[in-house]
C-alpha cells in the first residue's frame, strides 16, 4: 500500500482545531484517496475518525482534515505521535 500521508501538518489554526474541534490535518498524496486517508490514519496512529474533509491548497498540496470519534483527543494523539 501507498504511504497516502507525509506528515501532519501544524499552524496555529490546526492547533486550535485539535484544541476545540477535536480536528487533525495531515498533509497528503495528491492522488490518495478519503479512504485511503482514513484506513492509515485508523491504521498507523490506532484511532477511529467520524468525518475527513479534504482540499487541495494553493501550493497545490492535499490536506486531510480529520475528526476523531470522541474516544481519542487530538491532543494526545498529536502528543504520541510527536507533534508537539
């Protein structure tokens, strides 16, 4: 399988959407897919989702915007994961 994501991606507006929408955004490959997205977010950071959301961006970019079921806090997935 493809690596469908490059890393998370971290700005003071992705900050706040992890502190108060429970929001993660991972910057990703242009031709994955919203499932494909989801299936390794799940898979590698072993959390549930309820919505993803993506776009590309000016600098021609794919940003994944995820919501976490309310089981897992951003947060502290961004924390385990090194984000922060």
């Amino acid at each position: 399988m493809m690596d469908a994501i490059l890393h998370p991606h971290v700005t003071e507006k992705t900050v706040d959407k992890m502190d108060f929408d429970n929001k993660m955004v991972f910057i990703c490959q242009t031709d994955a897919t919203k499932e494909q997205i989801v299936e390794e977010v799940e898979e590698q950071f072993d959390l549930n989702t309820t919505n993803i959301n993506t776009m590309i961006t000016p600098k021609g970019q794919k940003k994944a915007e995820l919501t976490l079921s309310d089981e897992h806090d951003a947060q502290e997935v961004a924390s385990r994961i090194g984000v922060f």
